[in-house]
C-alpha cells in the first residue's frame, strides 16, 4: 500500500516512523531523512510513514507568491518510493489545517497513525504556532509521547540544499548543478529544454 487514499484508511498495527513535508523533487536533502527514518523504522521493525503536502502549503498561506515544483505529484511518489518510503499519505492543504497548532496537528495524527518517532530537518515548521515552533513541535511531543529526531543539514558548497534553491538553479539554466543537488537526473515536468 504505498498510497493511503486517507489517515482514516491506515490499517497497521505496529506505529510507524514518520516524515512530514512537500518533499518536491525528493533532493538529497530528503533523501538523507528518508534514510535516517528507515534505519530508526529497522531497528524497530517497522514501516516509514511520510505525509506528504500534495498542494505546497506557500500556495494556500501566501497566493501572491508562485511556486513552481520540481516535480509531478507521480514523479514525487514514484521518488519517494525509489528511496524507500514505505506508505505515502497525500494530504490537500486547506485554511481548515492551517490554522492548527503543531500540537493540535500531530493530536489528529497520531489518533488516526500511530508513531513513535517523527525525523524533521533543520529548516521543519510544523503548525500555526510558527514563533519559537521548534520548541512547540518539542512541547507536543513530549505530551503526546513521541520522539522527534532532527537531522543536520545536508550541503552543498557549504549551503544547504532545499527545493528553493534547485528551483533557483534551473531558473539559472544551471541544470547540472541542479541535478547534483537533487541526486538523479531532472523529471519530465522540469526537463531541459
Ligand atoms: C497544521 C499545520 C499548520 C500550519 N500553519 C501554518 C501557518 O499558519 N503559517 C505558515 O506560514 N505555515 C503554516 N504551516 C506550514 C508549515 O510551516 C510548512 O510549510 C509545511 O508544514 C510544509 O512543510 P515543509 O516546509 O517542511 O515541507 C502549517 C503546517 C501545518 C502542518
Ligand atoms: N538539506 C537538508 N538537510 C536536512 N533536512 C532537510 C534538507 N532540506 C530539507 N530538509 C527537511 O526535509 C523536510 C521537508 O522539507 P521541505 O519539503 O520543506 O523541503 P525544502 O527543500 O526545505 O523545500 P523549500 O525550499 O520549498 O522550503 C523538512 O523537515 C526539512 O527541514
């Protein structure tokens, strides 16, 4: 099942690693996440769980801003596939989600997903409690029992790599570049021209 139509169709009875994000181009940045969330998910003898944003979150919160992606949604499933998530949960993001806490957020989560352990990344914000959210995503863990693993930045050239930044590049025409952040060649959505 790597595609759950919806948290209520989650049907497993060991709880899950998780992974929260976009994820759009699946660069290596994600795919250092993805791996750490599979050694935790081994060690416990488990699947990796990731949720994923099927419209960017910036589309709903700022509509004056254009996000362009790097991929299709099917070319970011059959990546996030390839790196070895297990079970890919789309969710739409609408004003209704925006505006719940990280805690709020992660309460609906874990009723319907059970997990034990969330990996998020240097730059993660999670919930409408974006001041001091680092400490908040903590708070809410420690309250609801669960563990949060924070991976260090990926580089590149001393920077660290995000989807912006690839998007910044391809912008540039700089598409070697572009593909060596991604870590595999650039899809059909975004091909060379
Ligand atoms: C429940 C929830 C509420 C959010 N509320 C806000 C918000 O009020 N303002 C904001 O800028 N981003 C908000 N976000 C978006 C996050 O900051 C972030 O962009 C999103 O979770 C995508 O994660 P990623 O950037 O790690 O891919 C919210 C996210 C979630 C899950
Ligand atoms: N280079 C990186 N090193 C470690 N973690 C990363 C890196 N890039 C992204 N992450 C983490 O991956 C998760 C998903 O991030 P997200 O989908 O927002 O990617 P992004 O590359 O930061 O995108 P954008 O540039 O659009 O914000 C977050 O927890 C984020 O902190």
């Amino acid at each position: 099942m790597p595609l759950l139509e919806s948290l209520d169709k989650f049907k497993q009875e060991k709880p899950v690693v998780l992974l929260l994000g976009v994820y759009d181009g699946v660069h290596k940045g994600h795919q250092a996440l993805i791996k750490k969330a599979k050694e935790i998910a081994a060690l416990k003898k488990t699947k990796v769980l990731l949720i994923t944003f099927k419209n960017p979150p910036a589309q709903v919160l700022f509509p004056e801003r254009k996000v362009e992606l790097l991929c299709s949604f099917s070319e970011r499933v059959r990546h996030l596939q390839e790196y070895g998530v297990d079970i890919i949960c789309p969710l739409e993001f609408k004003k209704e989600l925006a505006v719940l806490t990280a805690k709020q957020f992660f309460e609906i989560i874990a009723k319907k997903i059970p997990f034990t352990d969330l990996v998020i990344g240097f730059s993660a914000t999670i919930g409408s409690d974006q001041k001091n959210n680092r400490a908040n995503i903590i708070k809410a863990a420690e309250e609801l029992g669960f563990r949060v693993v924070e991976h260090f930045p990926v580089l590149q050239d001393e920077l660290p790599i995000t989807s912006s930044r690839i998007r910044d590049l391809i912008a540039k025409e700089s598409y070697n570049e572009a593909e060596a952040l991604l870590g595999h060649t650039l899809d059909n959505f975004k091909k060379r021209p």
